[in-house]
C-alpha cells in the first residue's frame, strides 16, 4: 500500500460531488408555505389591529378570519397532498416532538385551526351583537394569536434546521420568512379594507406595510448576507430574475406606489405585488437546494 | 423494470393490513398507528466497522443486502466515471460499494502499454511497474448516528433508536414527509417511488433480534464490513490503524468513531486512508440541530419587531 504518494496527483473522487440529497419538496411546497403565511399572517395582522383599534378595524376583519380559515384549507391541502403518502396525513399527530420543527409546526397549525375557526364562526354567524360576542371573540383572537405566530415562525426554522446547502448556514431564514408572514398579513389586509371600502382603515395599513416591508427587507439582507457563498454558486441569471421578481417587484416597487399616495387602485395593486413577491421568494428558497446539488 | 420489482409495489405492509378475518376499515387505518408496543429491554449497542483497505469492491454485501431485505435490482447502468454501476445509496440500495480511482490526471504519467507503443503487454513486467494509481474503496451504509439528525427530524415517530441503538425507520408508520432526508448531513435516506415512504438500512434489525449478523457483514469475503459490539469494534479499528502505521500507512485514520464539537459519534464508522470528502462524505458533518434555539429566538425576536412596528404605526398613525 502506498498511501501518501500517490494523493498529489491523482483524482479527488467523490470530492467534486454533492454530499446531502434535496428531499423531494417542490412548487407545492413553496404553496403550502405561501398559503401558511398568508393565513397565519393575516390572523395575526387582523387580531392586532382589532385588539389595538377595534372601531377602526372591526368590519375589515369580519372579511379577514374567514379568509384567514380559506387560505388554511388550502395550505392544509398542500400539505397533505406533497407527503409521499398522503393518506397517512394523521400519523403526524400521533407523537409530538419538540426537537422536530415539522412536528411543533403541524401541532401549532391544528391548534390555529381551532381557534381560525372560532374566530371565523363568531364573525360569520348570526349571533345577536353584544359585550358577550365581543369578549368572546377578543380571548379567540387573543389565545389565537400564540398558535398562529407560532404556526407562522416554524416554517423558516423547519428549513434552516436541515443539512441542505443554502439552507443550513441561513440562520436567519427563520427571521426573515417569519417577517415576511407579517407582510403578506398586512398586504391581505390593505386588500381587504380597500376592496371593501374602509379608506381611514386602508390608510393606516398603507403606514403599517411600508414600515412591514422596510423591516422585512432587512431581514432579508441579513439572510442574503449569510448565505452569500452559496448564492454566488447559483446561476446568474436565474438568480437576477428571482431578485427583480421577489424584491424588485414585490417589494420595492410597492414601496414607491405606496409612497406614491393613497389611491384605491394602487394600494390594490401593491397588495397584490407584495402576495406575489412573497410567493416568488418562496418559491426560490424551496428550490434552492435542488439547483446547488 | 422485471415484473418480480413492480410487484414489490403492491405488497402491503404491516400498518396497512386490515385486522385479521376483517376487511380494509378505515376507523383501523386511523387508529392503529396511536397504537403502542411495549419497548424493548435495551442491548448491548451494535454498529459496523467497516475497514476501506481491504475492500475489494466484489459489491458481495450489496447483493446480500437486496437478496436478505428483498430489494429490486436499480437496473445496473453504469455511471461512466468508474465501474461502479449501482450510482449510490437509495431507497432500493441500503448498501452502495463506493469505486474511487486515482489515476494521474495527466496521460503521459500512465505506464507504457500495448495501445501506447504497439507492442504486446508481457506478464513479466507487470509486477516490476510501479502503479501510478490506485482504486479506493468503500462499501458505504447508514452511519446510524449516535444523535441522528433524521430521528431527531422525523415528525411522525417512524425513526427511532432499536434496542441496539441502531437507527430504524418503522415502514408502517413513515408517511413520506421527507424531512428525514433533508436533515441527513450524509444524504443516506431516500423516499421510494413506489410506496412513497423513507427507506433506509436498518442494520438487519430482524436478523440481530434473532442473534445473526447482518446480511452484508456475513457476505463480506474481506471482513471489511465488521459487526459487533460497538466497544469491541473501536477497539478492533483503533488497532488496525497502529497496525497501518507501522506499515508505513500513515494517513490511516478512523473516521466517525468518537463525537466532535458538533456531531455524535456514529454506529458506522471508516478506516480511511484520505479525506473524507474523497469517500463523500463530509469533512466536519454539523447536526443541524445545534442551530434550531438560536434559529427559533431570532424568529420570534423577528416576529416581536413586527408586530411592535404595527402597533406603533397603528397608535401613533394619522387617521
């Protein structure tokens, strides 16, 4: 045996070659974590705007929890149908491990649900209005509220948790999906106040997004930052096309249009970019492993 | 594919029969998997020791693997970079022989030979050549981590530790998330086309219940891949690479026998006599997990920030 000397000029073997495998999370994945924001993200958003301003903001949130509860049966349905055996959806509830971000997520998320729900039904139903209805929907949305950031936060520690490329050094992935929830829950509700005509309402959210987004786009500096190394691996101008699609169009030109005044069409059309940005994003984060192996 | 593999398809596991003399019910598909055994009386911990010196590549453990865990064949294309023609470990190959060839990169270091200078290889000279390459190999399998990253993953409980502390993926359980092959930092674990479930070795866990050795340990005509007692077979290793040193082998080494800063020790562990990333494996293999509270905190300081900007626009905002 001649170990040594024969290292120097001799080929590196599996040197060259990716380690880790990328599990097999797709576009309908990017959904479900698009879905999981805009539900949670819109609970949130519409819980502390009725907790913080309840006369300002209470007829935009009788539309806003039963979106919230849609969008949850959609991320729902994503959920389900990308495990490899969807019929054995349930086996995730039959053991809860806190080491496990997908088993704390899928907890939070049945939890949230119960509490979508109540919140959905309390503001559906026709109950005669009263003091009673409204702490009743005040402790729903207010329990809620822990639930539904927490079904908001796993997403990106799920992700940062693994040994995937991109992925793994991204310490503030979690951070930064979690800020972008936020976003899309602001986004929903400016959607929402203007579609239904509460401009005092759509004037303060308009405030609220721009702040939302200036913080979000820090966060994602900082994770950008972190995984530098590996974003210089991808290619270029995939890479270019992401960022003008993400941050181009779904953040800083809502920034300008809504720096620009408040008009009922544009604060639509920033809603709607910004929605549009955060699933493009997301969408990039979910392929990223793919394209780095 | 032969017909005998697409069968395999539609053979049911364990979790998905229906109660005996019963028909398929649905209430039995939900319940049983909230059904609990009773655990195991824990055992003396076992593992490989798989010495890469003395492989010789004869793939005999792959084979024993498939023949014993009634694998399908994954079609035996060749990879076009060695002769190696089962490409890596899946979800149908639990034991993948590794060919590394080092060979000088540049044609003119190569020995003379008969398509070189026209003349007739003589056998004589043969052992008078020195060779200017060499092969390295491998039988690569399941690391079964001490603390692994794909136990710690799974959301339904279908990995755990055995009684051996092996790492073992319970069929009727796994229900395809594949969270488990993202966290594998040795890209081991691979979800199946066919059923959609994890599968991985399982260090023939119904073998060892029954006092054998796993399959590819019993084929291996080298006894490169050793089972035992995981004390008995670091010490066994650690000999074999005094043993190496003092045979001039100075770059032998074990690797994966005992923990580092941010990984446990593992159940499988390599004599390697070059770097890890050579063999595919990591350099500095980091558990992902020693990242999730401080991935968490920031999250949650992320979501504080937020929500306190929305209030102090809301309470202090014109309208």
């Amino acid at each position: 045996m001649q170990a040594d000397s024969h290292v120097q000029a001799t080929s590196s073997g599996y040197a060259e070659r990716p380690v880790t495998k990328p599990p097999n999370w797709h576009a309908l994945v990017a959904w479900d974590t698009t879905f999981n924001g805009m539900s949670t993200g819109l609970f949130v958003v519409a819980s502390v705007c009725e907790l913080a301003k309840p006369e300002l903001f209470t007829p935009v949130v009788t539309l806003a929890y039963p979106a919230a509860l849609l969008l949850l049966f959609a991320d729902l349905t994503c959920l389900v149908l990308d495990l490899g055996d969807p019929l054995r959806f349930h086996h995730m509830l039959r053991v809860f491990k806190a080491s496990s971000p997908m088993s704390l997520g899928v907890w939070c998320i049945t939890i949230f649900s119960l509490f979508a729900t109540a919140a959905a039904l309390l503001t559906l139903l026709p109950i005669p209005d009263g003091p009673g209805l409204q702490w009743a929907r005040r402790l729903v949305i207010g329990i809620g509220l822990v639930p539904a950031l927490l079904a908001a936060i796993y997403k990106g520690v799920l992700f940062s948790t693994t040994s995937q490329p991109l992925w793994k050094d991204a310490r503030w992935l979690g951070g930064y999906l979690t800020a972008s929830t936020l976003v899309l829950g602001c986004a929903e509700m400016l959607l929402l106040a203007t579609l239904s005509g509460y401009p005092e309402a759509a004037d303060l959210l308009r405030y609220a997004l721009i702040v939302l987004v200036l913080l979000c786009l820090l966060t994602l500096a900082l994770f950008c930052w972190e995984v530098r190394r590996d974003l210089a691996r991808l290619n270029r101008a995939k890479l270019f096309r992401a960022g003008l699609l993400s941050i181009g169009l779904g953040a800083l030109l809502p920034l300008c249009l809504l720096c620009a005044g408040s008009y009922a069409s544009l604060e639509s059309c920033t809603a709607v970019l910004v929605l549009l940005g955060g699933f493009v994003m997301r969408l990039e984060i979910v392929r990223a492993p793919h394209a780095l192996t | 594919m032969a017909t005998a593999e697409t069968r395999l398809a539609d053979v049911p596991q364990t979790g998905d029969m229906p109660p005996a003399g019963g028909s398929p019910s649905l209430l039995h598909r939900l319940l049983n998997p909230f059904r609990r055994g009773v655990p195991a009386a824990p055992q003396r911990a076992t593992g490989f020791y798989t010495d890469t010196t003395v492989c010789i590549g004869c793939k005999a453990c792959e084979v024993a693997c498939k023949q014993w865990n009634q694998l399908p064949a994954d079609g035996l294309e060749w990879t076009g970079n060695s002769y190696d023609n089962t490409g890596a470990l899946s979800a149908t190959s639990w034991r993948h022989v590794k060919f590394i060839e080092q060979f000088p990169l540049d044609d003119s270091a190569a020995p003379h030979g008969p398509e070189r200078d026209g003349t007739r290889l003589s056998l004589d000279l043969l052992p008078d050549v020195p060779t200017p390459g060499r092969w390295l190999m491998m039988s690569d399998v399941c690391k079964h981590c001490a603390t692994a990253p794909c136990q710690q993953a799974c959301p339904t409980g279908a990995l755990l530790h055995t009684e051996f502390t092996n790492v073992y993926i319970q069929p009727d359980i796994c229900n395809g998330c594949a969270y488990c092959i993202a966290s594998c930092p040795f890209g081991v674990i691979t979800r199946a086309s066919f059923d959609g479930h994890a599968h991985k070795c399982t260090l023939c866990y119904d073998r060892q219940r029954d006092g054998l050795v796993p399959a590819c340990a019993k084929a291996c005509p080298t006894q490169s891949i050793q089972f035992g007692p995981l004390d008995e077979l670091r010490h066994r290793a650690q000999q074999r690479v005094d043993e190496l040193h003092q045979r001039g082998v100075s770059s032998a080494y074990l690797y994966g026998e005992r923990p580092t800063a941010q990984y446990s020790p593992l159940h499988s562990f390599y004599l390697l006599i070059d770097s890890p990333s050579v063999y595919g494996l990591p350099e500095n293999p980091v558990n992902p997990w020693v990242h999730m509270l401080g991935d968490y905190a920031r999250s949650v300081v992320s979501a504080f920030v937020m929500i306190a900007a929305l209030l102090v626009v809301l309470f202090l905002g014109s309208p």
